[in-house]
C-alpha cells in the first residue's frame, strides 16, 4: 500500500513566484492545485515576489482575450484549501497593501515564509 | 525611437536596459508584465518619474485592465494608450525596439 493509500497527509506547499497573464506559470500553478485538492493532503500556498500580483482585485481581461482566472482563488476555500500566505515585503515593494487582495490571506513577514516554507514536505515552485 | 518593455522590472532588468540605453525624447511603450513599471508607491516608482521626465511614457490600457490596475496608480507623466494607439505610435516612429 503507497503513502496516499495508507492516509499520510504531507505538508504540501505551492510557490507563487511570478505575475499573471505575462507568462503562462500562475495559471498552470492553480491549475496545480486544483488536482493536489484531490488527493486530501495539507496544501499551503504562498505568494512571493511577482507572484502577489496575482490576488490583485479588479482584473478585467476583456480586452486581452485572455481567461481571467482571479476568481478561482475566491473558490478554492470550496476544495478546502485555505491555508495561502501572502509576504509583507513583496506587497510593500509593489505598493500594494492587503486591501487591494481579491481574498483574506494571512499576511507574513520575508523571514516567517522562509520558516513555514522549511516546515513543508513537499515544496513546488514557479 | 520607439521602446517596447514587456518584462516586470522586479524580475528583469529589460526595463533598466532600455532606460540606460534610449536617448532623450525617446517614447517608451510598458506593455504585459512591463505595466507594473508605471505604478506609484513602489521600489521603482521614483525610477520611472524620472524616466517620465526625459522620455514619452506609456502603457497598455488592456494589459493594465487585465492586472487589476487603473490609471489612479500610475506615475504621474505616464499615458494610457489601446490597441489602437500601440499601432500609431508604430506608425509614428521610424524604427522599434523591443526589449524582451
């Protein structure tokens, strides 16, 4: 019997690293975690760097012709993920605060994400 | 001279290239992730204020949309251009560069 059979829940985490729309990394990401979701393990995600830009409210890609996937991180609360972390420091940089965030995320300092990232089993990164 | 800068200047320095190398009165066009480039309030903000004073600074409508940004956040001296605008400013300018 493997590991997911047997019921050993490991510490998943998901890197968010990049912004959305310019590259195709944020959507295969969700995309990610939407399967993980299927498998009952403890998923985290944290947004890093460029990747905070991702929870930015108010995208509207009409003109661009693109999906706009923002509103799927509102619905992963209904997959049970719930854990996603946001880092103080990358915000700041790109002056943005928690109010323009499109979901309540829990808010961490540069050297508490590199902590929470060091407990995990399973990190992936993009 | 027309610049094109499609890269996050928190992960690139596509953006810093082009300002160090574009002579005065240049137009420079932010597009995809080079949208962020024009936004108040951040670690390159004071950068691109002063780039909006020697050279003709726009972006993308539609690139800025579709990122959850409105023209309230931009650096002052920054212009919105469409589609549409992206075409003349092509047409305006003898010769483009992109900077990927």
């Amino acid at each position: 019997m493997d590991e997911m059979e047997s019921g050993v829940v490991k510490k998943f985490m998901f890197v968010n690293r990049k912004a959305p729309y310019g590259t195709i990394y944020a959507l295969e990401v969700l995309e990610m975690v939407l399967i993980s979701a299927a498998f009952d393990q403890d998923v985290h995600l944290a947004f890093v760097d460029d990747g905070v830009f991702q929870l930015k409210k108010g995208q509207d890609t009409k003109a661009l012709g693109q999906k706009n996937f923002s509103p799927t991180y509102r619905a992963l609360d209904g997959y049970d993920i719930e854990k996603l972390y946001v880092e103080a420091e990358s915000m700041a940089e790109r002056g943005l605060t928690e109010a323009d965030l499109l979901v309540p995320v829990e808010v961490l300092s540069r050297a508490d994400m590199g902590a929470l990232m060091n407990e995990m089993d399973v990190v992936l990164t993009a | 001279m027309l610049h094109t800068v499609n890269k996050s200047p928190f992960e690139k320095n596509a953006l810093e290239s082009c300002l160090s190398h574009a002579v005065e009165g240049a137009s420079i066009l932010l597009i995809e992730d080079g949208v962020y480039a024009a936004l108040g309030g951040t670690s390159t903000a004071a950068r691109m204020a002063e780039a909006a004073k020697r050279f003709k600074v726009f972006v993308l409508g539609p690139d800025l949309a579709a990122r959850g940004m409105d023209a309230g956040r931009l650096v002052e001296g920054v212009g919105i251009v469409d589609y549409e605008g992206f075409v003349d400013l092509v047409a305006e300018h003898p010769t483009s560069q992109a900077w990927l």
